[in-house]
C-alpha cells in the first residue's frame, strides 16, 4: 500500500475513492490533520494511473465524469460483499466437510494421553532405548536373545497383576514419524468425540480398544516388542465413520477421503515395504471401534 497524495476535505477524499474504485483501484483514505485526507493505493501496479487520475481531479473536481462515476461505487461495494459472503460461506461448507481436521482445541483427556505419550517417548530416549520402558510392554522380553522368542506366550506379568501393561503399550513409541502421526491423528479424532460426546466416553473407547487391539497384536502378531497409539486411533477412526454413517445427529463425521486415505495407509502397512508395524493392532482396533459405532448407532435409528 503506498501513499499518492493529499486532498483537503472528506468529501473530496471519498469521492475520489469511489472514483478510483469504480476504475478498479483499491484503495483506502486516511485522515492526516495537518496534511488533509491521505490517499492510499493497494496495487503498487497501479500507482502511476492512480496518481494522474488524482491530478486530473485536483485540477477539475467538479467535472461530472468523478461525480457520476463516483455514484455507481455504492452498487460495486454491494456487490463485492454478496461475492465475498458467498466466498465466506464456500469456506464454511468446505470446513464442515472436512470436519475431521477442523481444530476442535484439545479435549482435556485427549490432551493428556498426548502428554504422557511424549514424555514416555522422550524417557525412553526417543524410542532407541526400549529397555527404559519395559515396565509398560506387554510382557517382558529380551533385547539380546537371539535364540528364539525370549518372552513368556502366557503373559505372566499380567497373570501376577499388573493389569496396566494391557493398555500402556499404546504409550510406546519408536521413532519421530511413529509418534508425530499418531499424535495428529489422536488430537482431531480424540478431541472430536470429547467435543461432541464426553470425556468419559472416549476413556471407555479408549481402554477397551488398547486393551483388545494389544491383546491380537501380542497373539497372532507372535511378539511383544510392540508398541504406538495406532490401534487406538484406528479405532477411534472406525467408530467416528460408522456412528456418523449411521447417526449423523451425533456429530461426529469423517470425510470419505479421509477414510479412504486410512484404509490405503491400512493395506500399504500389510505389505511390509514400511518395514515392522502392528498391523493386527491397526485391524482389530479399526474393527472394534467400527462395530462399536455401529452399536452405538441402533438406539438412534
């Protein structure tokens, strides 16, 4: 925005700027008290043709071509409101559409589960020193053994206990990517369902499915050196899509692109060319929280 000249009144000023606006020069007028009106001009480009018009109106501001065109200014800015309200409400759709990714805040839970996921990341020294967090594997078992599978197919840990590795696994994780992702994901899905349901709600989806989604990982995944919030947000995912498929009154939606580019991310992780992931976790997680929106969904239909 740059400065072309002065004008000494308000009435001058404006309808200069209505003139220049009906030419199609933005502009904008300021009053300046020792210098008269400011006249400002958006475009750059434009600054040339703005300032001869200005002096041409400087040295006849009654001639009727200002005044007339000055008139027409009112019915152009009345219009360009309906475009952009228009415009604004294009964008409002588009942001409703894409529900999912809309920055709902941080529901109170959600924000915690993020909290105690970064800080076990960064105990067990982002994900390199798995040992530091054996307390919250599934089971223990042995970073060295090479000898065959060091761990305990009965989870004695569990059997003795110490119920709380069912869940924790979902607090490991292994690499920057690992927890960035699924950081992303837990803070738009977990702070959708605490938007529109509760807290407590998502406590329940989110103990049930760990505890379900770990459990299939550690049996027909044949390891316990598992871990990530993947299973859970998988869940959480299929029990948005299908509660909002199914009962749309409940607020809760997922765009199909988004649950499209998920299942692709689900079957490109079977092919194993993104190396060693809990895939049984991502599928049992997926499919308990579809079924559970589902469920869910019957008292409403």
């Amino acid at each position: 925005m740059r400065l072309i000249g002065h004008l000494a009144t308000e009435t001058s000023a404006r309808t200069f700027g209505d003139y220049l606006y009906v030419q199609g020069v933005e502009n904008r007028i300021e009053n300046q008290q020792e210098d008269g009106w400011a006249i400002w001009v958006n475009d750059e480009d434009k600054l040339e043709g703005a300032a001869r018009l200005l002096a041409a109106f400087r040295s006849n501001p009654a001639d009727p071509q200002f005044q007339a065109q000055a008139k027409s200014a009112a019915e152009l800015r009345a219009e360009e409101e309906k475009r952009q309200e228009a415009y604004r409400k294009r964008l409002r759709d588009r942001r409703h559409l894409f529900r999912p990714l809309t920055a709902y805040g941080f529901g109170p839970l959600t924000f915690a589960l993020i909290v105690i996921s970064v800080i076990v990341f960064f105990y067990s020294r982002f994900g390199m020193e798995p040992q530091r967090v054996m307390g919250l594997a599934i089971t223990n078992y042995s970073l060295d053994d090479t000898a065959g599978p060091p761990w305990d197919n009965t989870l004695p840990e569990i059997r003795h206990g110490e119920f709380w590795r069912l869940i924790t696994p979902i607090f490991i994780h292994f690499h920057v990517l690992h927890i960035l992702f699924n950081m992303l994901w837990l803070r738009d899905l977990g702070s959708m369902i605490e938007d529109r349901q509760s807290s407590i709600y998502l406590l329940a989806l989110v103990l049930v499915i760990a505890v379900g989604s770990n459990l299939a990982q550690f049996h027909f995944g044949h390891a316990p050196n598992f871990g990530g919030m993947s299973g859970v947000v998988y869940g959480l995912l299929g029990y948005i899509w299908i509660r909002g498929k199914f009962d749309p009154a409940s607020g809760l939606f997922l765009h199909p692109s988004t649950v499209t580019m998920m299942l692709i991310w689900l079957v490109a992780c079977y092919t194993g060319i993104l190396g060693p992931i809990a895939n049984t976790a991502h599928l049992v997680g997926l499919l308990m929280g579809a079924a559970w929106g589902y469920l869910a969904s019957l008292r409403y239909r």
